[in-house]
C-alpha cells in the first residue's frame, strides 16, 4: 500500500513537472515564484482576511512543489536548487508568520507572541540539529539527519489548518494550532538531538 501511495505521486509529479516545464521557467526561478503568493498571505493575514490567506498559501505550497517536479522532468537537478529550495522554505515559513504578531491574537494561558517565538525556535532548532550533526561530522555528507514528530511539510500542513479554522471559526483556533506547533517543533527538535547524540556515541566506541 505505502509502495502503491509513493508511485501514485512519482507519477503525478512526473506529469506536474512536464506539464510546467513547457512554460520554459527554470526550476530556480519557479522557487523564487513563490514569493509571490506568500506575500499575498502576508497581506491578507495582515487584513485578517485568514480565509484568502489560506488559499494563496496553499498556492505558495503548490508552486514550492513545482520547482522540484520541473528539475526532475528537465534533468536539471542540481545542488544550488536544492540549497536554493532550502533556504527559501526557511523564508517562506518565517515570513508567513511574521504578520501574526501585528495583528490582534489571543493567548491561551500565555501571550500568543511567547507560543509564536516558541514555534520559531523549535522550528530553526529543527533545521540547526540536522545541518550542525553534519557540519560536525556525526553524520556523512551523503545522509540526512530526518525524523521527529514534524518535519517542515507537516508544520505547513498543520499552520494551514490553523488559518483556515481561523477564517471559518476565529482567531483562538489558530492560537491553539501555534501552541500545538511551538510544542511538538520543539520535542522534534529534541528527537532529531537525541538521534544525533545516539551516533556521536556509536562512533566513539
């Protein structure tokens, strides 16, 4: 069944990244495309308008998935797309929540920018652990320190769901979705630490 799920979407994103490559956009700038609905999200979120914001960022998740369909299909593949995707999904993420710290939230037991900083943090500390354990050598070139309750895609998922009940039930929902998020970024964080630990003491002995 899991083999089955990951054919089905080998071959959507085959046909996605045929489909967009006839536009004749490299693969980079389909990465920097996304700027564009992000911004849009920004606005709307600003407005308070969560329900708009919520669908121009699906669009933004949408082009972010382009970018990579359209370097497989094109054979462009390489490493300043890949560092590029990466340092621009670290952006799209921050700046997606920027704008809710200009705007009216409620708190739930704590002030809501305390749980907003808590999610940053645990969201960086997500990404430091795996680049520091290779940077530190802990782990080979060729491999990727993964793992954890959340990874970024499903932090994107779970932030959408929070604007998007946002737009359809109020503001405290999404409270609640970025108190969820501040914690379990966090205990990710710490799951992606422990693993590294585990193999810096296999290769002592």
């Amino acid at each position: 069944m899991l083999y089955e799920r990951r054919h089905m979407f080998s071959n959507l994103s085959s046909r996605i990244g045929e489909f967009f490559a006839q536009a004749g956009i490299s693969p980079n700038r389909w990465t920097l495309i996304t700027f564009i609905p992000v911004a849009l999200t920004m606005l709307f979120i600003l407005q308070q308008a969560f329900l708009i914001a919520s669908a121009f960022f699906i669009l933004a998740a949408f082009i972010d998935m382009i970018d990579g369909a359209v370097a497989r299909a094109t054979s462009a593949v390489s490493r300043l797309g890949a560092y590029l995707d990466t340092i621009i999904d670290r952006y799209v993420e921050f700046l997606v929540l920027v704008p809710l710290i200009l705007i009216p939230m409620p708190g739930v037991f704590l002030p809501f920018a305390f749980w907003l900083f808590v999610y940053l943090f645990g969201s960086m500390m997500t990404t430091y652990a795996k680049s520091a354990a290779k940077e530190k050598g802990i782990i080979s070139a060729y491999e990727e320190l993964k793992g954890g309750l959340l990874e970024r895609a499903e932090r994107l998922v779970i932030l959408f769901i929070g604007l998007l009940l946002a737009g359809i039930f109020g503001t405290i929902w999404l409270t609640y979705v970025v108190v969820i998020l501040a914690v379990l970024s966090n205990v990710s964080a710490i799951q992606r630490m422990a693993k590294a630990f585990l193999r810096a003491n296999s290769l002592m002995f």
